[in-house]
C-alpha cells in the first residue's frame, strides 16, 4: 500500500489537499479508447450528433482545474496519475466519487477529477451527477439540470436526451479547450424517487452503451451513510473514489463509509481541503502547463 499527498490550493479558498491511497500496479494493462468520438451513428446505437450543445459558464472557482496554471492543476494532476495507475491494475473507466456524509467535497472532486482527466491526452470524459437528491454539478458547469439521469432512469427519455456538451466558440478560449472533451449528464429531479431510480438497471446499461464513446466515466454521488443511492449506483461502476475532508470527516465516518460499499473496487481516499503547510506554498506555487 502507498501513500501520496497531493494538496490541493487555490488561491482565496480553503487549501484543500487529495490524498489516494491505492494498491501498486503488478501490470500494465492499458485501456485504449475503442471509438473515436466522431459525430453520427454509431453500431452501438448511440447517437452522438442528437446530443445537445449548451453555452456552459462554469464557475471557475468551484472548478479550480480548468486554470492554466495553479495548485489545484498539478493536485488534481497527481490524482488523475493515481488513477491511471489504478487503472494499471485492473480495467477502469467508471469511478463513483462518493463519501460517508454530506458536504466532504464528492462535487467538488469529481468535477475537478473529471475536468483533469479531460485535458489529458485528449481524452473523453463523461462527467454523471449520479445525485438525484442534491444535485449541484450543473451549477458548476454553468448550466441546466434537467432533463438528467433522474429521467432517464424513470424511462422517460433516451440517453442522448439528457447529455449535454458544450457550445463550440470560435476560437476556443482556454477554458473552451479544457471542457471540450467533457461531456455531462445532469442529475434531473429524483426528489423521494431517487432511491428506488438508482436501483434501476437502467443505470447499468446506460453506462454500458456510452462506455465505448469515453475513455472515463465519472460519476457524482449522493453520501452513502444517510441515503444508499451512491451504493446502488456503485455496483455497475468499476471503482469508487472515497472523499474524506481534512479536519472535518472522523475515522469512522470513513471507516463505515468504505463499509457500505464493500461490495464495490474501492480505490482509495481522496483527502480533501487540508490546510497546507505554508512553507510548502512556494513548491507548489510552480507549475508546469504540459498536460
Ligand atoms: N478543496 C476545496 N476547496 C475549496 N472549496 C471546496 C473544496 N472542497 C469542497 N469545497 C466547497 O465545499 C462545499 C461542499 O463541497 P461539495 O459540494 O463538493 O460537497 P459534497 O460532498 O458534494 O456535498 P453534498 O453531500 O451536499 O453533495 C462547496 O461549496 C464546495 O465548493
Ligand atoms: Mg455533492
């Protein structure tokens, strides 16, 4: 087992830090990108052209990876190298970001993670707000909630109805660039329903037809102690990311958080928003843009 502190900093917010612990990697196995993401229709009967193109404004500071430069860059770039190495080890595409309890920082990390991972190697992320309850990622992409994966579960639209990407400018601006290989799917309004919709097969054959058209699925949750939405939708991802926050989650909320999902790949933790040493401040005030 291995350790890595990766703070996390952006400048006139909580400092925050994501540590992931994961297992070694025995072999590489890599997972290459089985379809290119071309418009049009595919044999796997996803039709990416019917997907609708919105004018996103994300919330920069609420989306500190999508900077050209900063803490939060090389942070969130250490977590994503965490996960390819994660990936070494056994196949992996769709990781359910969750925790114990509300307010740990899942949105927060998963945005970001997904963000990151989308600015590397051209990659093609699908971001999911797996929380039907609370769902908060649309705000930080700037964007609409509805309809989402709470409406698509409950059968009553077709997965190309509830992605969005972004509206192209020309030229693109930085962050253009950063959210043009990210595409999302809001999470709709589960409201009482969301327990019984997580437990829908749909989730599953969702992420199954949209697998071959990314190279990273990341999904947002719901926190596993109070409600188990972020459980059930655990089963038919791959891996599950636990997000503890500095300072603020106890041993045991984590402890029993990994409990409750038992029954999926857990990576690791992601420790979120811890203060960090000022001395360090100037190490991680270098960055490097190469992505
Ligand atoms: N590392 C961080 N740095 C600065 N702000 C953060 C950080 N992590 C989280 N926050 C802020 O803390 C608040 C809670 O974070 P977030 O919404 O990601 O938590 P959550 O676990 O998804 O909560 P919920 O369970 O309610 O969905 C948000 O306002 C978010 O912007
Ligand atoms: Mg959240």
């Amino acid at each position: 087992m291995s350790e890595s502190r990766l703070p996390v900093e952006e400048a006139g917010t909580a400092p925050p830090t994501a540590t992931l612990e994961y297992e070694l990697p025995p072999s590489f196995v890599e997972s290459p990108r089985e379809q290119t993401f071309t418009d049009g229709l595919s044999s796997g009967g996803l039709n990416l052209s019917a997907v609708r193109r919105f004018p996103w404004t994300p919330l920069i500071d609420r989306l500190p990876s999508l900077l050209e430069r900063g803490p939060a860059i090389e942070q969130f770039r250490s977590l994503r190298s965490r996960v390819y190495e994660a990936r070494d080890i056994r196949p992996l595409k769709s990781i359910l970001v969750s925790s114990g309890l509300p307010q740990e920082g899942k949105s927060f990390v998963s945005a970001n993670l997904a963000v990151s991972l989308a600015r590397h190697k051209n990659s093609k992320v699908l971001l999911i707000d797996g929380d039907m309850r609370r769902y908060t990622l649309h705000e930080l992409l700037g964007t609409e909630s509805y309809p989402g994966l709470a409406e698509y579960l409950a059968g009553k639209v077709t997965a190309e109805q509830i992605m969005q990407r972004p509206e192209e400018n020309e030229p693109l601006s930085s962050v253009g660039h950063a959210l043009s290989n990210l595409t999302f799917i809001p999470g709709g309004n589960g409201g009482d329903k969301a327990a019984d919709l997580s437990g829908n097969p749909r989730f599953g054959e969702l992420l199954r037809q949209v697998a071959p058209y990314f190279d990273w699925i990341i999904v947002d949750s719901s926190p596993v102690i109070p409600v188990s939405d972020g459980v059930n939708l655990a089963r038919s991802c791959d891996g599950v990311l636990l997000v503890a926050r500095a300072g603020v989650t106890k041993y045991l909320v984590a402890q029993r958080a990994a409990a409750e999902l038992r029954a999926s790949h857990v990576l690791g933790f992601v420790l979120n928003a811890v203060q960090e040493n000022p001395q360090t401040g100037s190490y991680y005030g270098y960055n490097s843009n190469k992505e």
